[in-house]
C-alpha cells in the first residue's frame, strides 16, 4: 500500500529571539502554543500548524514565504491590517485569488487568500 500525505507542519525562523516570536504570533496572531522546548515551539490557529525555530539567519528569515488558505478573508484583514508587522493591501490578483501578503518582525511573510467564488 502507498503511503499518503496527511499534513504540513514548516520551519518558520523566529530570528533571535523564540520569545518574542511566540509573543507576537500568540498575541497578534491568534496562534496558540502547543509545545516549546530546544529552542523551537509550535503553534497552531485552527488547522494550521508551524513550528518555530529559533534562528537569527536573515537570510532564511527574508526568503520564506507561506500561502494560507482562509474562509473569510475580510474578517482576517480587519483583524490583522493594523498589527506590528507590514501588512499589505487586499487585492484580487491576476490569478483569480483574492489576498493580502504580512511580513512578520523575522521577516517571514505570508500570503493569505481566499479563492473567488464564481
């Protein structure tokens, strides 16, 4: 029998501090922790997990990127538009994708979108 893939869970670097990272995704965010130890921790908001590496390599940092899936993406750009991060405008790209881009203290952005309905 094959094996099937089940889930994803990235690295995401915090840079050099797991304390603030875990402050600013747990607090701004909406993630909660679910473990910590060896300087990584993981965190999840409904059916997305991450885990937290703490790593000050900018480079790293700056070149990861994560696309999220969301059912209401008005309701999470009013919620995240004005946090301690750059937060992008919401727009309707080319491709058909609705979706705002936030680029966290690390440097780590996401992309969240929610596809249009015909």
């Amino acid at each position: 029998m094959k094996a099937s893939f089940s889930s994803i869970t990235p690295l995401v670097p915090t840079g050099d501090s797991l304390v603030a990272a875990l402050s600013f995704y747990t607090e701004h965010m909406g993630f909660s922790m679910t473990w910590e130890g060896g300087g990584m921790a993981g965190i999840e908001r409904d059916s997305v997990t991450l885990n937290l590496v703490e790593n000050d390599n900018k480079t790293w940092a700056d070149n990861a990127s994560f696309s999220i899936g969301v059912s209401d993406l008005e309701a999470l750009y009013s919620e995240y538009r004005a946090l301690p991060a750059k937060v992008g405008p919401l727009e309707l790209k080319p491709w058909g994708r609705r979706e705002f881009h936030l680029i966290a203290p690390s440097g780590v952005c996401f992309q969240f979108y929610q596809t249009e309905v015909a």
